[in-house]
C-alpha cells in the first residue's frame, strides 16, 4: 500500500516537474521567484490578484523577488496544491473553502447555507475581528492563511429545466464540489449530488454525466458551461470565499522585512481583487444572460428550509458555531 508521505513525494515531485517545464518554457527563473497555482483561467479576478501581487513585490524590491503563476490548473487541483503548498513544492496557491472543509474542519461555516445575508455582510465579517481569528486558525500543518478573497453567491444551474423550489431538483445530478458540506447541501435541496473537480465539469454537463452544478457567474462564463446549462436559479445558498494560503517553508525563508512586505502585499491585494470581482461578476452575468441563459428567481425561504437540518447538523461542532454565532453578529 503507497503510505501517505510516499504519495505526497509523488505529487510533489510531479508538480516539480510541470513547474520545470513552465520554467524551460520561460526561460530560467531568477533566484527570489515565488510559484503560486489558481485553477482558474489567466484573466479571472484571483488570478490577476495573484500577478499584483507578485508584480508589486518585483516594485518593491527592484526584481530582487517576483512571482510566476500557475493558473488554469496547470499544477493540479485545489485538494493537490494545498498539499504540494504545505511541504512546499508551491509557495502559494488560492482555494475556496469548499476544498478546505474535509482538511480544517472549523473553515466550513464560511460554506454553509444561507451564513450571509448578502455581500456586504460577509465583507464586514472577513474584514473585522472574524475574519482575523479565522485566518489564524488556518494557519497550521505548514501553511499560513494569508487573505479572503470574493466568490459571489454560489447559485444552481442545468441543462433540464427551471428550478423555482428544492422538488424541482428532484432527480437531477448536481455537481458539487468534493467536500462533505456540499455534498449535504445539493442533497437536502432534493437533487443528486456528484462530485467532481472543477475542471471536468464542462465535458461532465456536455456528456450528461451530470446534469448541472452550483457556483457563480464568473466561474460560469469563464468555463463557457452556460453553452451546456442554460437555466439559472438563484438560490444564492452559499457564499463561501476564496482563500490565499503561503506556504510556512517559503516564509520562513525570507527576513523578517521580506515576510512582512509578503504579507502586507496579500492583505492588500483583496481591496484589487474585489474591484476587479464586482467588476467581472456584472460582466459575466451579462454576457451569459446575452447568450441564452434564463434566469429564475426561487422561493429562497424553501431552500432555507430545506437546508437547515445541514446548518443544524455541522453546527454541533462547538468550533464552528462559535464562529457562525459571532458571523451573524455581523448581519
């Protein structure tokens, strides 16, 4: 049986491999480079938030440190990069929590249904005392919780029919990411849920593997699934975020001025990050309702019906109602 520190080695020896060869394609990094991985595509609002950063950092320090980016799941998955950023075969990588709530548990109340009222809420929460406490907490087994980055309201969508009610979902596929929460979440809402990595869900809706999945405008447009899913329901049932992790190894590395100027660049990279975010997120709701998605307003209090024995149940753990009491505190 592979053990798993020998399947990590293979993983990181593999991601050394995809980052030599992105190296060789560019010609060789000079010393101080950070690599950083986005499932994404280049020009997504994490992504450029990413390249600021590192653009910023090749400012600051005239060249001395920069960054190259790895976007478009060129290194692997969100679950892949968390482990090859802990041991440090990566220095940063961006995650939404819904990768993160089978590794720390605590991190799955920013998932859960219906946490936020709407984005202003959630901002005031990740901005303040919240947020800070959070980040800390996630900075453990060798990474560093930098920043919260915007996801929107993760909403439904499928190539079938409208969706005005959770009955509506009967019998669907729904893909969800692979955590347990949303596993919860798509299946008390009545449909099927299927997870799949984000990067197979285009050919999965094309091929009626599934017939639709959860997430946000951008995530939506940037992929094209609105050719194969062209009925939108806005259940907005989750606003779970986007997260920047560092790699402990790769700041440990660096003097003090250097990890605090790493630091400070992350925290300041979200104020870019959320410009560019409302920004694309209007742009990619147009341009998919332009191309013929339909969109359905629902009975959002029957999906919070339907959802509440999920919060009921993930909130007996005491860590994470803690959070999810002083959250609310915020709305």
């Amino acid at each position: 049986m592979i053990k798993r520190r020998q399947l990590l080695g293979g993983m990181a020896a593999g991601a050394a491999v995809a980052l030599a060869g992105g190296h060789a394609q560019a010609g060789a990094p000079p010393p101080g480079t950070f690599t950083a991985s986005d499932v994404h595509v280049k020009d997504y609002p994490t992504v450029q938030a990413i390249q600021w950063i590192g653009e910023q950092l090749a400012k600051e320090t005239g060249g001395r440190l920069s960054m190259r980016v790895y976007h478009s799941g060129q290194i692997g998955r969100e679950n892949d990069t968390i482990d090859l950023t802990r041991y440090g075969a990566l220095d940063f990588t961006r995650v939404n929590f819904a990768a993160l709530t089978n590794i720390f548990p605590v991190s799955g109340v920013l998932t859960l249904p219906y946490v936020f009222d709407d984005v202003g809420h959630m901002r005031r929460a990740l901005d303040g005392t919240v947020g800070k406490d959070l980040l800390a907490a996630l900075s453990q087994r060798g990474l560093v919780a930098a920043c919260f980055y915007d996801s929107g309201a993760r909403c439904i969508y499928n190539g079938r029919r409208p969706v005005h009610e959770p009955g509506d979902l009967r019998g669907m596929k729904i893909r969800v990411p692979l955590s347990d929460i949303f596993m919860s979440m798509a299946q008390a809402m009545g449909a099927n849920p299927t997870p799949l990595s984000f990067g197979e869900v285009f050919t999965a809706l094309q091929t009626h593997l599934i017939d639709g999945a959860e997430n946000n405008w951008p995530s939506l447009d940037s992929t094209r699934q609105f050719e194969v899913a062209r009925h939108w329901a806005e259940t907005h049932h989750s606003m779970s975020p986007e997260l920047l992790f560092i790699s402990e190894r790769s700041l440990r590395a660096l003097t003090p001025a250097d990890r605090d100027l790493v630091l400070d660049l992350a925290t300041r990279s979200v104020t870019m990050m959320r410009t560019l975010w409302d920004k694309d997120e209007a742009a990619a709701r147009a341009h998919c309702i332009a191309n013929g998605v339909q969109v359905t307003e629902v009975d959002k209090d029957a999906f919070r019906r339907a959802t509440e024995p999920v919060l009921k149940t993930y909130l007996a753990d005491p860590d994470r109602n803690r959070f999810y009491r002083r959250i609310r505190q915020e709305a």
